[in-house]
C-alpha cells in the first residue's frame, strides 16, 4: 500500500460514509419514509437528492398499513426534491385527505406505513401541463380518489 500512496489522489470528499450503495435511477426509486429522511439530511446516498433537484415527474405515495395511495406530481423549479421536502417538512404535503389522516394518527405514522415511488419522470423543463395529466391518467388507473387519498 505504501508504493501506491504517493500516487493516489483525493477525488471527492463525501458528506456522509460511503455505503457502497449508489443512486440506481430514477425508474427504481421506491423509499420508506425513513431513508427519504435520511438522503434530504445527507446521511446517506448522497447524490440522490441532487438526482431528484433535476426531474419532475409523477409520483405515488403508498400507506403501507392499509394498502391506500396518494398520487402526486412535481412540477416545481427544484423538482421531485422540492415537493417531496415538503412531505417531510409537513408529513401531509397540504393534502386534503392526508392532512385529515395526520390529525388522526400523527406524524409517526406517516413516518413508519408511508414510501414513496416515482411512477413517471421528466426533465425540468417539461410542459407542466402534461405532467397534470399523466397525474389524473394515475390516478383513474389506481382510483385514488374513491379509493385512495386523492381527493380531485
């Protein structure tokens, strides 16, 4: 190792120790609540929040305790990042059923029974109106609204 020393050299410095685990695109991104948390607070996988800042998209919410889902899109200037920090931040997202789901059963459950899913991604700059509509064509798909906790 010492013959090898002097001619290494330091290409990053990471925020968080190495895993060994890698952000594996974005058609596999499927996470509790927890490691969501955990990546937002850079304690793991770094670079996955910075892969989410670039895309918007569709995405699902599941309530893994009663099998219910929320189907949302971002289409914010930060993208998928941005409107899935507001779900830490909040819990509920400004949602209409999930906020009456918090005042019930509180932040904790949202952190234990809720992952999140990307179901569709798009560049930044994809028109928003469209990502509007693959939302709906979600949520008929799934019938969140009668079933889930959409509630338009």
């Amino acid at each position: 190792m010492s013959k090898y020393l002097d001619q290494a050299v330091v290409r990053e410095v990471l925020p968080c120790v190495y895993s060994g685990e890698k952000f594996e695109g974005y058609d596999r991104v499927h996470l509790p609540f927890h490691r969501l948390a955990d990546i937002f607070a850079g304690r793991i996988l770094p670079t996955y929040y910075e892969a989410l800042k670039k895309i918007t998209g569709v995405y699902c919410l599941t309530d893994t305790h009663t099998g219910k889902l929320y189907i949302g899109s971002a289409t914010g200037e930060e993208g998928v990042a941005q409107r899935w920090g507001n779900y830490l931040d909040s819990k509920h997202g400004g949602n209409k059923k999930l906020i009456a789901l918090f005042g019930k059963k509180g932040a904790e459950y949202f952190e234990k029974y809720f992952t999140y899913t990307l179901l569709e991604y798009f560049g930044l700059s994809y028109d928003p109106i469209k990502i509007l509509e693959r939302e709906q064509y979600w949520k008929r798909c799934f019938d969140t609204i009668k079933n889930g906790y959409n509630d338009n």
